[in-house]
C-alpha cells in the first residue's frame, strides 16, 4: 500500500486528471458515463481515456461496461486509504494538525440551537426537479425543515408542467421563482445543513464550497423538461419525477439526523438518492 501512494498522488498531481476524479467525487456513488464525463470537462474522448487509464492503474477510480458505455466511478476504499495514510503519516495522527473536524459542523450547532435543518437543492434551470424538492420537504417537514432551492443557470420562468403538477398534489406555488445560486452563497445567506444536486449538469460543474461543511448529496434524476412527446407523455414524466423525490424526501424528513454520526448520515443520505417513484433502488 505505502508503495502506491506516492504513485497515487503523483497522478492526481496532474490537473486535469484530478479535474476528473474531483468531478467523480462529487457524483458518488454514481457512475458516469464517459461521454458525460468528457462533455462536462470539455474533453476529446481520447485525452478523456489517457486521464482516466492513469486513474485506473492507480486504483482511484473502477470502471464498469454497461452495453457500449464505459462507466467510471471513484474507488472509495483506495481513497480513504490513500487519506487516510497522508493523515497518519504525514500529519503523526495528530487532529490538531490535520483533522478537517476541528470546528463543529452546521448540523451541530442546530441541534444546540433548535431543531430546524436548512436544505438547499440545487439544479442547473431551478424550473422543476428543485422547485419540486423544496415545496415537496417544505410542505411535508417544514417544522424541522427549511427548504430552498436554486440553479447554476436558472431559467427565466417556472416550467409549465411542473407548476401543474404542483397545483395537482395541493401546493401552494404563489411564492415559488428560479434563483441564482449566488443568492445563497452571500454573507446573508443561511448556513446550510445539507445540500443536495438534483440534476447531473449540476453536480458535474465547479461550484464553490460550502461554508460550515453541511452533508452534501447527488439525487440526480433525469430530466423531465428534455421529454418529448404529447402532453400527456410530458406531465407523465413530471409526475414520475415528482414521485421519485417525494419518495425520497419522506425517507430523508424521517431520519433521526440528531443521533446519526456523520458518516452514517452521509451514508443514509447517499442511499436515499439511489430510490426511484416505487421506493426502490435504481
């Protein structure tokens, strides 16, 4: 293992090859495509697969063939161990030194506070599957919960459907609008628990991080918006992925965060991103 280190860090001394594994960081435990992962990094196929060879022999990511597609995902335990060796080695094990744990987290300080979590979800328009997730929590939770949502290039208007949708379900979307993710990245801004992507344009862009370390989690779906079709063929997939993040968000409101360490939380979180509108895993 110790050998394998220094190669480990050498390969993500490279720029672009740690813009791809940063990028694979952010998706866990997805996997990503490889044309999703060129296009997002703006990348030649080809230069895409020198990078991501180099990852593989270093055994920081796993690749796995899905019909034609090759699909790439970071290979945790070697990332952990790889960590975890810079730690205790470099840094003698000593938390003063090194531990990214030495001011309380936002979850924390709510607890001692009141018991009301701040959420953000974030998608690239904020026109449906984020406006969905913050009326559908702000709705079901909104006693523990603060919800808000935002986009990286939000659209000028709500989409039509997924306004229908809500009026169908019994939301109130008077008060809903698309907003800039700069809104909540301001001194004024709330600090927030948790943050999760609801879309992979999303979570594939460089987004700054997020102050006070909150739980951070991909809940990607498929866009809805990108349906073609009828009508009926569009509200239909609205409707589906309304469904898939009620399942989830019923899942989340009714975790016991108070008593989860955050390793536990982060995994409970990462699980319930992996259910569709059945409740089951994808």
């Amino acid at each position: 293992m110790e050998k394998m280190i220094p190669h480990r860090l050498s390969i993500l001394g490279h720029p672009q090859r740690l813009a791809v594994f940063r990028l694979l960081m952010r998706r866990y435990p997805d996997r990503v495509p490889a044309t999703e992962l060129a296009q997002a990094l703006g990348l030649k196929p080809n230069t895409l697969s020198t990078y991501v060879s180099a990852l593989l022999q270093a055994g920081l990511v796993t690749q796995e063939r899905v019909g034609t597609s090759l699909r790439y995902a970071v290979h945790m335990d070697a990332t952990r161990e790889t960590i975890d060796y810079l730690l205790m080695d470099c840094c003698r094990g000593r938390p003063d030194i090194c531990s990214p744990n030495l001011h309380p987290s936002p979850i924390a300080e709510t607890v001692m506070r009141n018991p009301t979590y701040n959420v953000l979800f974030i998608c690239t328009g904020n026109s449906a599957r984020s406006i969905f997730a913050e009326t559908i929590l702000r709705d079901m939770a909104g006693d523990r919960f603060q919800a808000f949502s935002a986009g990286t290039k939000p659209r000028s208007e709500l989409n039509p459907f997924a306004i229908e949708v809500l009026e169908q379900k019994g939301h109130d979307v008077s008060l809903l609008r698309s907003k800039h993710i700069s809104e909540f990245q301001g001194g004024d801004a709330p600090d927030f628990d948790f943050v999760f992507t609801v879309c992979n344009g999303a979570a594939n862009e460089e987004c700054p991080s997020w102050q006070g370390q909150p739980v951070t989690a991909h809940w990607g779906l498929p866009d809805p918006v990108k349906v073609e079709g009828s009508d009926a063929q569009k509200s239909l997939a609205f409707q589906q992925t309304y469904g898939a993040l009620r399942n989830r968000l019923s899942g989340f409101a009714n975790l016991p965060i108070a008593s989860l360490d955050r390793m536990s939380l982060q995994n409970a979180v990462d699980d319930l991103g992996q259910l569709n509108e059945e409740g089951s895993a994808i």
